[in-house]
C-alpha cells in the first residue's frame, strides 16, 4: 500500500510527459509553417525560373 501512496505522489512521469506533449506540439507548428513556406519558396524559384529562360530567348 506505501508504493502505491509513494506513485501517487510522484510527479516526475506526469513532467515527461508535459514535455513530451509541448515538444509534439512545437513540431506540429514547425511542419505546417515549413510546408506553406515551401510552397512559397517553390512559387518564387519558378518565377525565376522562367524570367531567366525568358531572357534567354
């Protein structure tokens, strides 16, 4: 009965999984952020692309 009283009490697991939590989150806004700026990116290099084959005409 003590070790059960003694897990209660410990709060050392629920920290890890807090950080496990925030670090998952943190990701999932890194990932979204990184695609939109991609398909910015990938717009801006395109235009280039083309203005520069164009010149070259």
């Amino acid at each position: 009965m003590e070790t059960l009283r003694r897990l209660l009490r410990d709060h050392d697991g629920a920290t890890a999984v807090e950080y496990g939590l925030l670090a998952a989150l943190i990701s999932v806004g890194l990932l979204i952020g990184l695609q939109n700026f991609s398909g910015a990116l990938l717009g801006m290099l395109t235009f280039v692309t083309n203005t520069i084959e164009a010149a070259w005409i």
